[in-house]
C-alpha cells in the first residue's frame, strides 16, 4: 500500500509541481501588491513542471491504484497544455481588459493553475471516479474564470449559463457513470473492459449508461447538439480565457473521451484499428459519433456565418473544429486518432494566434464587432498580416499548418471509406472561407478614415505573435516531426 | 539534362527567384518605390531569362508525360519522409519538379507575362510595397504549378495563389472589387477541396513498390498514379471504369473548369476581369486560366483515361457551349474589359474543344492556342489598360476615331485585335485552325456549330473597331497622347511573338509534338 503510494509520486511529480506552484501564488498574493508577480509565478511553475516531465521522460505505468495512467499519450497532451497554458499566461499578463482587476490577479492565476491541474489528471485518467474529479475541478475553476471580469454583465452571464449547462450535463453523466458501475461491478476502465468482454450488464442498461456519459463529454467537447452554451461563454469571458476554454478545456476533454471509450469498449488485442466499439451491441454507435460530428460542422460553420461579433464568430468556429476533431475520432482507426493528435498541436497555435489578435484589438481600438475591423489592417499591417494568416490556417489553406492538419483527418476518413463525412466536412469547409475572409476583408479591403494613425504594439506583443505565426507557417511546410511524435505518442496504457 | 546554378537545378531556381526577390523587397524601406520596382523588375527578368536557357537547352525528341526518365531539368528530392511508424504508415512525400513538352511552353509563357505585368505595373501608386509582395507570390505560385510534378506540390503551388489574388483584385481593383475578389475566392477555393478530396483518395489508392526495400509506399507522385499497375487492390480508385473514378474523374474536372473558366463555372471571370487592376487582369487571362487546361491535361487525361474517353463528349460539348456562349455574350457588352474577358471564354472553348478531340492535331491546336490566347488576351488587356489611364472610362460608345489621335497604339491594338479574330498570318488563327481540324475528325457536328463562333467573333471585333477606332473624335478625346516608351516595351515582345508565331509556327509546335502525340496515344489505349 504504502509502496505503491510512494512508487506513484515517483511518476507524479509534475502534478506535485503544479499544486505546490498554486499553494505559493496564494501565498504571494498575501504579500505583494504587484499585479504580475502571480503571472511569473505560474510561468516559473509551468516550466519547472516541463522539465520535471522531460526529466521524467517517457514510460508507461499505472499510478495510484490504476486511477491514473502515466503514458505516452498523456505525455504528448501534458506539453501542449503546458504550452497552452504559458501563452495564456503571457496574453493575461499584457490584457488591459484583466488589468482593471488587478488587485484579484492572484486570484486569477491560482485559478488557471487549478483548472490545469485538473486538466493534466483528467488526460492521464483510468478510473471512473477519478475521471469525473478531474474532469469537475477543471470544469468549477473555469465556472469562476469565465465570470471573472464580474463588472461587464455579460461576464457574469457567461459564468452563470455556464454553471447552469455544467452543472446539469455533470448531473446526467454522473448518473450514466453510477450505472456503468452497477453493471460492471468496478469503476477501474481496465475491468470494466474485462468485464464487458465476460458479458456483464445488459444491451439496454449500457447504452443508456454510455448515451449519459456522452452528454457530459458532449458539453465539454462543445459539440452539437450540447454545444448551446459556448457562444455566450466564449463571447462573455475574458478573451484570455475564451482562448483557453476553446483549446485547453477542448484538448483535455478530448483525450478522456479517447481513452474512455478506446479502453472501455475495444478489444485491447485488436488494437486501434478495430473500427468499431464492438462491447457495445444494439446502438450504431459509430454512426451517432459521425453524425454528431456532421451536425457539429455544419451547424457550427453555418451559424458563425452570421455572427458580428468576433469572439461569438470564433466560438462557433470552434464548435465546427469540434466537429472535425470528433470525425477523427468515430471512425475509430489508429489513423484517425494520430490525425487528432496532429489537429491539435496545430489547432493549439493557429486558434491561440487569432484569439491574441482579438485581445490586441479589442484593448487597443475597442473593437470586438467584425464590422468595426474596417481599415485595421492598414493601421496595424503586423497585426493584420498575422490574423490573416491564423485564419487562412483556420480555414485550412496552405502553406499553412491548418491545412496539414485537415489534410490528415480528411486522408484518414477517405481510408476508413467514410466518404459521406468528408463529403461534409469538405463543403463547410467551403463555408467557413466565408466567415474568416470576411474578418480579412474588413481589415485589408476598407482604408481607415483620413484621422486614424497607424498604431504601433509593443515588442512583447510583436514576439508573442512571432512564436504563434513561425509553428503555423513551419508546420505547413515541414511536418514530418510532428507525425512521427504524434504517431508514437498514440500509445496508451493497456493497448 | 543536367543544369544547376550554386547546386539547385534551373526549376527551383525559376520558381523561387519570385520569393527571393520578395524577400528584398520586404526588406526596403516603404518609401522607395522605385527600388521596390525594380526589384520586381529584375526578379521577373532573370525568369524570364532562365526560360530562355529552358527553351535553348530542352530536348525536343523526349516525350515525357508517364514516364520519369524522359523528363528533363529534373529534380527529385525527398521532403517529407516519415518511415513506418505505427498507424499511419510510410509516409513520402517528394519535391519533384520536371518539364515535358506540355509544360515548357506555359513555363516560357508565365515567364514572359510576369514580366510584362511588372513593367505595366509601374504607374501602381497605392501601397507599391503591399502590391509588389503579392504580385511576386503570385508569379511563384503559377510557375510552380507548370512545373510540379507531386500532386501534393502540386495543390500547395495551386493554393498558394489563392490569397495574393484575392488582395491584389480586393485592394487595387475598380469600385467592385470586393465583390469580385470574394466570387473569385470562393469559386476557385470550392475547385481546391474537389482537388484535396480526389487526391487523398488518388494517395490512398495508389502504392509502388519501393526497389530498395520491396515495401509497398502510398504516394503522391503524378507519374505513379497514371500507371495502373500501382492500383492497389480494393482502393477507391482502382480498376477501369469505376462509378467512383467516374466521380474523381468530375471533381477534378470541375475544379480545372473553374480555373478556364467552361460554360456554367465561369461566372466569376467577368467580374474578375473588370474590377481588377489591368496588370492583374493580364496575369489572370495570360496565365490563370491555362492552369485549367493544363491541369486537365496533366491529371485528368492521364491519370483518368477510361473516364477521359467515357467523359470526351461532354467536354467535347461544354467546349462548343462556351465558344458560342462567350462569343455572344462578348458581342452584348458595352464594357471594353467585359467584352474582352467574354471573349477569353470563347477562346479558351477553343482550347477545350480541341484537347477534346484526343488526336495530335487537335491536341497540339489546343496547348498552341492556349500559348497564343495568353499572349494577345495580355495585348488586349494592357490595350484597354492604356486608355482607362487616360480617359478613365471603358465604355465601348464614349470612344471613337482614337486612330486619328494615337496612331501607334491604333496599330498595335488592331495587331491584338486581328490576331484574336484568327487572321491567317497571326498566331491564333495557326493555333485554332489546328484545333477546329482536330475536333473536326471526331466531332462533325459540334465542330460544325463551334466554327460559327469564329463568325460571330468576328463581328464582335470588327465592331469594336468601328466603334472606338474609326469615326470621327470626339471632343473630350482631342488631348489624347500617344503611347509612351514604357508602354511600347511592355507590348513589343507581344507584337512580334504574335506576328513571328503566326508566319512560323514550327518552334512552337516542335516543343510539344513528341510529348502530345504520347499523350494521345496513352488516352487512346487506356494507359498501357
């Protein structure tokens, strides 16, 4: 018992880091008034946590009882939640929209630290229970992150729905998640598996429990139809954390509904090629997946189109990301799930990118309507030329990094032989050329009235920029790297 | 045929001089016009001088198309190599450039009209810096396009123009540009998903096997997918006359019917056309539209032949739609600009038609005329160009008797004019009278309907001579000056490749028979 304990903190240092950087932020907003002092206290923790990881290096062993899996997978979703986090952390440090708050900022970063701690138990977990704790202390920081701001009345709208949404859909899968439990007899995924495979729990009784637990992961995910709450939550919460709800919370979700699902209900000889979630017999599950996606795509795609305002626009475009990512994962091939691995990594710094050009924008000329764009990009060329590029990537058009990441989920869908989905998401791809081109338009096609001077931003902001924009052009041109990692990072504890 | 410059062959070097130029510019102060001018300028030149050596150094005798050793100034390097890990596989992708007697020409084409676009781009005022970045891209991306020979390369190089052109129509062009850019955009970026969507499907389907190590590789390679032994079994696309090569077939179609543009897609062209800045239009009609038949020709037809042959008649049909269609719409206009891009629907119909007629004649009518169309659409457009800057009007009916005031611009547009129209003795009649007797050995009927849109092309033309060079001045046009020396160099290599290629033809033609007549020969047997 005690041994195991002890074998378990060897592997679980980097979450050690993370809970004692969020005890010394605390701590330090006791005695400092500085508003940025909490910020490079979590800077430090986050890169004192990496290199605990890359000391840690790669292994494959199950902590704690089985509750948590410190794999290869995890790995390769730890650093991008860590770099996720450090360019949050770098946007909340220059945000005039936080700065108004400033004697709360400890406040803030002990948050965003809480909220990454549950990310990076919710990506290494293998037990129920543990699931949905971490899944809940991701879910309750981020309640409080989104109403942040609590004097814009739209802030404390967001947090409330989102409350409201979360509180219900965590509900519902915390029921779906006790029946599971009845019907296998354990909590642990590993012997819920066997358990399935030796026939437990009836047809009936299971799919009820997985149609339950999928709306939970539904609502995280944000796609259709438990999508309804993003677009006020994304256009009411600070953008720093709009951005960090749309790719960390959208990551970390992911990789549980992966694992849950890969680990619960497939053969583990099969391998991930199987193609199907074979233990789970009467529901077409596969088919609910892809058309869940399908309507994510669509409805996303078309519902961005006719939004003005442009962190509502780029919620709904996440919501259509959402739906690609999810393609890649129903057709339940090794490949898909190594083209959602790819997504992400270039969804991670094209979708950041454009929410710090929103942030600059809207703090510096007060904009957050795209009919107000006009003329921007003549009066900020840098700034312009870098949002051009992360939406172009975002529509997926190369030599850009979105396009290499499309290219990969479309090229595993056509070789699963789903081409009706490809179909779709092909055509509202098209679509979604319309909302992005017309941000582009506004900025470039209009010239700014004869009074407006050009604006010159920060050297931070122009290096900030500079390490999105370089992952995004490189990963278009050069991406055999990042196959390779991702490739051998789809190894998860018990495949 | 071996030729490098400082260790890179000639091809990168013609394709990427654009992006080096680039790169100074974007390093001269914003100020400097002129620098940046010149900078375009000498990019342009030294590409247009390197398809002079292409041009002086390419064998004639080899044929190319499918088969990898007759091509020349290859280059072949690996560029995305992940070996087999798990899931997904060897993965190979190439940086394959080489030409064949189909490309050569349409690289010495957008050589030269890049760098006429340069030169008549000089009065550009607005945002120099901005324009010249773009144009530079935008050469880049058509000139790779010729000459890629990986379908992957091949759809970068084919996107990559996408955005140059939308900002260079939707921030220089006329009062409508925003729309026009948009249609523009849109259209041609429906095409590119067609094209991603055949491709991966076309990636997945084929696998050669590699010599050194015997494992089988998907790949990207053009010249692996046109061989049907690298099908593997059960892919998408495999087998011979397929529903879904049928389908793949009519995607990539589509998507190169946009480009050129064919009766129903080409919608967008008119509006292009007229809102963009004229230097702009020249690259659009001299070159963009090529790369539709062109890609036709380098991806359907061999890729594709069972669906090639089972299609024919239908392009062979849409081919015969356009020429009249365009012919009469051009005939209704009262735009000068309108008129002439209908017209480039017309022509290009001409091109359809006769790549339609799978023979070496019609075929060899159709790569001469898509030639000869881009050199006197690029002498009609900088024409109209001309007399927008000094009268800032395209109506056809505020003109009349300009012959009186500029003598010399007079002769040269009627050179462009007649020459469109196909008088023996300039270049388009050479090229269409090819394409009309190819068509004609396997079409009767729609070669017969096809022809009398030569007529009705002529009537258009002669009317529009009537109409802005004869008669007599009107008063407001009294003050008109002639062209200037800037202006002449800009028309003068066009002039006399339009009078030399319309008396002699030969070295044109002699650049591609021996690859088109493989060509024909590999459609007509399906390939083997």
């Amino acid at each position: 018992m005690v041994e195991q304990a002890l074998f378990s903190l060897g592997y679980f240092l980097p979450e050690i880091i993370l809970v004692v950087t969020l005890c010394v932020i605390i701590a330090a907003d006791l005695f400092t008034t500085r508003r940025d002092v909490p910020g490079y206290l979590l800077l430090t923790g986050l890169v004192t946590a990496a290199a605990a990881l890359v000391w840690q290096g790669v292994s494959n062993e199950a902590i704690f009882f089985n509750m948590i899996a410190v794999d290869p997978f995890a790995l390769f979703f730890k650093i991008l939640l860590l770099v996720t986090t450090g360019f949050v952390v770098l946007f909340s440090l220059q945000s005039a929209e936080l700065k108004a708050y400033k004697s709360r900022s400890g406040e803030y970063y002990m948050l965003l630290t809480g909220m990454l701690l549950g990310m990076f138990l919710m990506v290494g977990s293998t037990h129920l229970l543990m699931m949905f704790l971490a899944l809940e202390l991701t879910s309750i920081s981020s309640y409080v992150l989104a109403g942040f701001t609590k004097n814009n009345l739209k802030s404390s709208e967001a947090s409330v729905k989102y409350i409201i949404y979360g509180a219900v859909s965590s509900g519902i899968m915390l029921y779906g998640i006790t029946l599971l439990i009845g019907a296998a007899g354990t909590a642990d995924i590993f012997l819920i598996n066997e358990a399935l495979q030796a026939g437990a729990g009836t047809p009936l009784l299971l799919n009820i429990a997985i149609l339950m637990i999928l709306v939970g992961f539904g609502f995280k995910i944000a796609v259709v139809p438990f999508h309804f709450w993003a677009p006020d939550v994304y256009e009411g919460a600070p953008v720093t954390i709009t951005a960090y709800l749309s790719v960390a919370s959208k990551m970390a979700a992911f990789v549980l509904l992966i694992r849950f699902f890969t680990l619960s209900f497939t053969d583990p000889g099969a391998g991930f090629g199987s193609g199907t979630w074979e233990l789970l017999p009467g529901i077409n599950w596969n088919l609910l997946g892809g058309g869940m996606a399908a309507m994510a795509m669509i409805v996303g795609n078309l519902t961005a189109l006719r939004q003005d305002n442009i962190k509502r626009m780029l919620a709904y475009s996440s919501i259509a990301h959402a739906g690609y990512l999810l393609m890649g994962v129903v057709i339940l091939t090794g490949q898909g799930l190594v083209s959602v691995l790819i997504y992400f990594v270039i969804y991670l710094f094209m979708n950041l990118g454009a929410f710090y050009v929103v942030m600059l924008f809207s703090d510096k000329f007060g904009v957050l309507s795209i009919e107000n764009y006009k003329g921007l990009g003549h009066r900020a060329p840098f700034e312009g030329m870098a949002m051009t590029l992360f939406l172009v990537s975002l529509t997926g058009i190369p030599p850009t990094g979105g396009f290499v990441a499309k290219l990969y989920i479309f090229g595993a869908a056509i070789s699963a032989g789903w081409i009706w989905l490809v179909v779709i998401a092909g055509v509202t791809t098209i679509i979604s050329l319309f909302y992005y081109v017309r941000v582009v338009r506004n900025m470039f096609l209009f010239t700014p009235e004869e009074s407006a001077d050009k604006v010159i931003f920060g050297m931070g902001s122009k290096i900030i920029l500079l390490l999105l924009i370089i992952p995004v052009l490189l990963l278009g041109i050069y991406f055999s790297p990042l196959i390779e990692w991702a490739a051998t990072s789809l190894n998860m504890l018990g495949m | 045929m071996e030729f490098e410059i400082f260790g890179f062959g000639i091809l990168t070097w013609i394709v990427f001089i654009p992006i080096l130029g680039l790169i100074v510019l974007l390093l001269l102060p914003d100020k400097n016009s002129n620098a940046i001018r010149w900078t375009a300028a000498i990019a342009t030149g030294i590409q247009l001088i390197l398809a002079g050596i292409i041009f002086a150094l390419f064998d004639r005798t080899k044929t190319g198309i499918n088969d990898a050793e007759s091509f020349q100034f290859v280059e072949q390097f690996s560029w995305i190599t992940v070996d087999a890990v798990p899931w997904v596989g060897r993965i190979e992708i190439n940086y394959f450039l080489g030409l064949d007697g189909l490309s050569v020409l349409m690289v010495i084409l957008t050589s030269l009209i890049g760098f006429i676009g340069v030169i008549s781009s000089w009065n550009i005022e607005k945002m120099v810096k901005g324009y010249f970045a773009l144009y530079l891209l935008l050469v880049t991306g058509m000139m790779g396009v010729f000459v890629a020979l990986d379908f992957f390369l091949f759809f970068i190089f084919w996107e990559v123009m996408l955005l140059p052109m939308y900002f260079l129509i939707g921030i220089w062009g006329g009062p409508r540009r925003e729309y026009a850019a948009i249609k523009f955009f849109l259209y041609t970026f429906v095409g590119g998903i067609l094209m991603l969507l055949t491709m991966l499907a076309l990636y997945f389907s084929v696998a050669y096997t590699d010599p050194a190590t015997g494992q089988s590789v998907h790949t990207f390679n053009i010249l692996h997918m046109m061989n049907p032994a690298n099908y593997v079994e059960g892919g998408l696309l495999s087998g011979v006359d397929t529903t879904w090569r049928y389908v793949a077939w009519m995607a990539l179609f589509i998507n190169f019917a946009i480009k050129i543009p064919l009766f129903p897609f080409h919608t967008w062209l008119p509006d292009a056309h007229v809102e963009a800045p004229t230097p702009i239009s020249v690259i659009l009609a001299g070159v963009l539209l090529k790369l539709g038949t062109y890609g036709l020709l380098r991806i359907n037809f061999p890729i594709f032949p069972d669906a090639t042959v089972y299609f024919i008649y239908f392009m062979a049909a849409l081919g015969m739609i356009s020429i009249i269609y365009g012919a009469f719409c051009a005939m209704a206009q009262d735009d000068f600009k309108k008129l002439i891009a209908y017209s480039s629907i017309s022509h290009m119909g001409i091109v359809v038609l006769g790549i339609a007629a799978l023979n070496t004649q019609g075929m060899v009518g159709g790569v001469l005329q898509m030639f000869n169309h881009g050199i006197i659409t690029a002498v009609l457009f900088l024409a109209v160009g001309v007399l927008y800057d000094r009268t800032h009007t395209r109506g056809l009916y505020d003109f009349g008797g300009i012959a009186n005031q500029m003598p010399k611009y007079t002769g040269i547009a009627m050179i462009g004019m007649f020459a469109a129209l196909g008088l023996p003795g300039l270049n388009g009649f050479v090229s269409e009278l090819f394409s009309f007797l190819g068509a004609f050995e396997a079409y009767r009927w729609i070669t017969i309907v096809s022809v009398t849109g030569i007529i009705i092309t002529a009537a258009y033309i002669l009317w529009t001579v009537q109409r802005v060079f004869l008669g007599k001045t009107p008063d407001k046009l009294s003050t008109l000056e002639d062209l200037t020396p800037r202006e002449i160099l800009s028309f003068l290599p066009l002039i006399i490749l339009i009078i030399l290629l319309g008396i002699y033809p030969g070295p044109a033609i002699e650049l591609m028979n021996s690859s088109l007549s493989h060509l024909v020969e590999f459609v007509n047997t399906g390939g083997r």
